[in-house]
C-alpha cells in the first residue's frame, strides 16, 4: 500500500504561482511513475504532468511554459510548481501513482481557485 498526501492548493490571482506538494509513504519502491491530474466539475480527470522513477517527464499541452513538476527521492516527494496561473486552471488537484501505465493510488485532492 502507499498513501499519499497533497499539500500546497488555494486561492490565487491569474498570473499568481502556486506549488503543490505530495508526500508519499508506504510501500513506493515499486512505483514507476507519480502524476498530477486535475478535475473540474462536469469534466473527466485529466493528466496534467507525470514523472517516471527514470527521469522521463509529460505534460499536457495547456500547461507546457507554465508548470514543472519535480521529484525529491530523498524525501519521497513530488512537487508541481505552477506559474502564470489562468482562471482556466481551476480544479481539484490529485496526486496519483503507480506501478505501471495506469494509477493505483490517490491522494485525497487539494483544490486550486484562480480568480480576481
């Protein structure tokens, strides 16, 4: 099992910056690659960035310029810097991880609010 815990969302001004943290713990030797997904209401998750044990790293085109995601291996943690924030950007943020192409664990959401 490998729990994980999000940290860092909450409301910002368009243009602002925000840095969302994951914590994982538990059994995570095994996990290939660690994600960010967002929701809005009405919508399907989507994948915004991904990180593979290897280095190798995706994003969605829409926040290509704007967001980096990076991993701390030594505190077991993924972190999503996120600048030029847009209205648009909005959603509930999740954490996500697995052990092959597909998520086997989430973290419980952190919401993000870009607005005036």
């Amino acid at each position: 099992q490998v729990q994980l815990v999000e940290s860092g969302g909450g409301l910002v001004q368009p243009g602002g910056s925000l840095k969302l943290s994951c914590v994982a713990s538990g059994s995570i030797f095994r996990i290939l690659a660690t994600a960010w997904y967002r929701r809005t209401p009405g919508k399907q998750r989507e994948l915004v960035a991904s990180i593979t044990s290897g280095g190798r790293i995706y994003y969605v085109a829409s926040v290509k310029g704007r967001f980096t995601i990076s991993r701390n291996s030594g505190k077991n943690t993924v972190s999503l810097q996120m600048n030029s924030l847009k209205p648009e950007d909005t959603a509930v943020y999740y954490c996500g991880a697995g052990y092959s192409d597909s998520i086997d664990y989430w973290g419980q959401g952190t919401q993000v609010t870009v607005s005036s």
